[in-house]
C-alpha cells in the first residue's frame, strides 16, 4: 500500500460502482475516509431573488447523500458530513486525521476548479498529496481522438470521431469492503433543508416519476426501463413525449448527481442488445450520452465563457431585462399554454421533458428576447437533473450563442404544439383552467369568441392570462406586446 490514509472526497459522484477515486484509494491505502461537504456557496442566491440551488434539487441531492452513506455503512465504511467551504475544510480535515492524500473527481467549470485549484494549494502547503480522477463521461478524456482544446465545435464531427477512433472503457468494479478507521470525531449530519434557506417541496402526484435521489434507485429505475418495461427498444419514438413516466429513460436526474455512471449505462445498452434487441432505439440512447459527453468536453475547452452573454461566439444580441416579463415565463402564465403547461411542470415538480425545454428556451430568448442566461439560471435552480455543462451548453445552443451551425435555433410553438401535443393533453393535465376546450383548440385560446370561451368557463384576462405575444405572419411566429 502506498498509503496508510486517504480521504476521498466525494462530489458529483454519489456512487459506489465505477468510480475511480474510491477504487484506487482502496487499491492504494489501508484506510479509506470517504467525505462529503455541503457548501452554502451553493445555496446562496444568485439573482431575481433566485436560490442557486432550489428546493426539488437540494431534496434530491440530500437523498443522494444519504443512499450513499447507507452503502458505505454497509461495505464497513461511514461518511463524514460536513457545511462549509471544501477548501477550507478538507486540509483542517486531513490535519486532525493524518491523512496522507485526498483523492476527488475532476471537474471542468470556473467555479468547481477555482475550489479544487484552491484546495490543492493548501494542502500541497502542509505536505498532503492530491490526485485527480475523470470519470463524468461515457469517452475518458485520455481516449479523445483529438486535445480537448481542439474539440469540435459541431457535434456530429464529434460524434462520429469519438466513435471511430475511441472505446468506452470498462467499468471499474465496486468495492467488496471499504476499511474505515477507528476515529474519535463527529461524523456530522445531513443539514435540514431549511437552515440552507429552503424547504421541503410537496410530492406533486401529477409529476411524471417520483425523483428520489441516490444510486439504488438509480439503478432500478434502469432495472425498470430496460428490463422489467421492456421500454429501450422503443426510445427514439418515444423519447419527445410529454405524459407519463417511460416515455424517455429519465435517467438525467441520477447521471447528473453521479448516483449512476454513463458508462455503467452503456454497458446495459451492450447487454440488452445481446439478449433483447438491437435497434435505432439502442444506439439513440448511447447518443444522448454522447450528447451530454460532448457539452461537457466544450465546457472544458471554453471555460467561463459559457456563461458570458455572447457565449462562445463573439457577437452580443441586444437581449432584453424586462423582469415582469421574465417572470411571466417562469411562472407559467405567458397566455401561449404550450409554454405555460411546461413550466408549471417544472415549478411544481423540478422535471419538464426534453421536448418542452427546448420549447419553452426558444420562446425565452427568440419571441420574447429576454437574457438567455435568466433561463439557465432558473433552470439551474429548479431541475431536478441540473448539470452545469448540459444547462449551459443547451442554452447557448438555443440562443444562437453556442455549439449550433445554424443562426438561429427557433421553434414555432405552435406547430411544436401541434406535433407533439395534438388533442391538447398535456396542457389539458398542467393548464386545468383551459380542461373544458377541446382538441388542438386549447392551444390558442385567444382565437375562441367570447361565447365559445364562456361556454368552456375561460375569462382571459381573468383566470387565464391573454397572450404576452401577438401572433403574426412573420416566420418567426410571434411578436412581443408592449
């Protein structure tokens, strides 16, 4: 062994099987001190009276925490839990217990690597090692076909280059015994939602699936998708619906947190292609890895660039801060109902599917022209399944601001509605003021007379809002009302 005591210090990486850094610490050191800091910085508010980290995804992240000090305990391992700021007191940490290193996950963002680059400066001060472990993507960075500052900047070249030219590795296998020594210290607790400013959201049971964090559920929500529901090998087809809990794998939420690895997925891909089927369904959902794969190795590339307006293109639109606007589109009561029946799904559940994101972003910035990085903001608050590189990358990407070829990535709300909401269901589910209009009708209200609203107990202006936006006959399909 190369070393006596190792603490690893767990992060977006809330899982047992496949992790790098627990594996080699156990392979390295006699004894392993697995931790975990709760940093207020990401609780902390970060404008328009929005909390960095919102209440669904600190519920989330607190059961995630929780699952994994349980499957430590059960290796014959703990968890020390601790509130603060990880630089600070990881060293103190490593001083008091006379560990010789700290192994972590590595990150790619300004923030996270201004906490790692922090850290290893103190530590590397009072003669305590630090070692660093990918392992967030499907394509470790050592098996890239090109330097990640050479990274494509159209995806489809990435694609087709990664899967050319690279392997997905191996899984690394789950400990068997975790050896945690004897130590007279507070283990800490898991801190309550509300001494972070939060508290506890409601269980909506209108939400497509019951979100809770941690690996053992990650895995069986795996287990259920791919093999008890038989749903992979209809994924492509389904993968842009809007009700129900199987028509997309939901897997987002856990890959995010780290509570499942991509690569861990992809094995199961492999395997259910062996004894089930192998389709265009199979390799889709290796694509969406390959997708949150690629927004993680261009986040790394441009570093804080992706949060800066103009993004990682050098024109700056003249984006609007119209703040009662902004909040109108939040809260689900712009008057378009496509747009509002997502984004009360996402207020009151932390989830909204990947068809009604991409909606919902373009009306944002493209019909309402609003600071596309108020959207990121309130998504990075709220979704359950928020992970800082696909966030960002997407919202660029809408914006026209990002890794997109074309100018301008618009979506006509109301032929999306009518492709993939035709009888109005899913706004008929979230919009229950509009329940009585039947049929694509219910998309466009404000076409109805006002005896025809009457009759379906519709006031606009009342409990329904009239639109903020004016249809036109412009491409674009809307205008903004002064």
């Amino acid at each position: 062994m190369k070393y006596k005591r190792v603490i690893v210090w767990f992060k977006n990486d809330l899982r047992l099987h496949d992790h790098a850094a627990l594996f080699s610490a156990c392979k390295e050191s006699s004894e392993i001190i697995p931790v975990y800091c709760f940093d207020p910085r990401q609780f902390e508010e970060v404008g328009l009276g929005i909390q960095k980290t919102g209440d669904f995804r600190a519920k989330f992240l607190m059961e995630a925490v929780d699952n994994l000090k349980s499957n430590l305990i059960g290796l014959g391992g703990n968890l020390i839990l601790r509130t603060g700021k990880p630089e600070e007191l990881l060293p103190e940490l490593a001083l008091e217990l006379l560990a010789e290193a700290i192994f972590f996950s590595e990150e790619v963002t300004f923030e996270e690597k201004e906490i790692e680059k922090n850290l290893e400066n103190s530590v590397w001060k009072k003669g305590i090692e630090t070692r660093t472990f990918w392992q967030s993507t499907l394509f470790h960075i050592e098996d890239l076909p090109f330097p990640v500052n050479q990274t494509p900047e159209v995806f489809t070249l990435f694609r087709k280059e990664c899967e050319k030219f690279s392997k997905v590795r191996k899984t690394l296998q789950k400990p068997e015994k975790i050896n945690f020594p004897e130590i007279d210290l507070d283990l800490g607790c898991i801190p309550e939602l509300s001494t972070l400013g939060l508290q506890a959201p409601g269980n909506s049971k209108k939400g497509v699936l019951p979100f809770i964090g941690g690996e053992d559920s990650a895995t069986q929500r795996l287990q259920s998708y791919f093999w008890d529901k038989d749903c992979l090998k209809i994924y492509k087809e389904t993968r842009n619906g809007l009700l129900g809990p199987d028509y997309s794998s939901k897997f987002s939420a856990w890959l995010a947190l780290g509570c499942l690895s991509p690569r861990y997925v992809y094995e199961e891909v492999l395997r259910y292609e062996r004894e089930r089927k192998k389709n265009d369904s199979t390799y889709w959902l290796v694509f969406e890895l390959i997708w949150r794969d690629y927004f993680r190795f261009v986040s790394k590339k441009h570093g804080s660039k992706i949060f800066q307006l103009q993004g990682i293109k050098k024109h700056v639109d003249n984006w609007r801060k119209d703040e009662k606007l902004f909040w109108n589109w939040a809260e689900g009561k712009t008057g378009v109902p496509f747009v509002d029946a997502n984004m009360r799904e996402l207020n009151a559940t932390g989830f909204m599917s990947n068809r009604g994101r991409q909606n919902v972003a373009s009306f944002l910035v493209n019909d309402l022209g609003i600071d596309w990085r108020w959207g990121a903001m309130y998504f990075e608050s709220l979704l359950i399944d928020y992970d800082v590189c696909s966030n960002w990358g997407n919202w660029m990407y809408v914006a026209g601001v990002g890794n997109d070829p074309r100018e301008n990535r618009y979506f006509n709300i109301l032929k999306q509605a009518n492709n993939y909401d035709k009888k109005g269901d899913f706004v008929r589910y979230w919009v229950p003021e509009l329940a009585k209009i039947p049929g694509f009708d219910i998309h466009q209200p404000n076409t109805l007379t006002k005896n025809e609203l009457k009759a379906y107990g519709v006031h606009l202006g009342a409990n329904y809002p009239h639109p903020i936006v004016a249809f036109s006959t412009r491409e674009k399909g809307m205008s903004v009302k002064n």
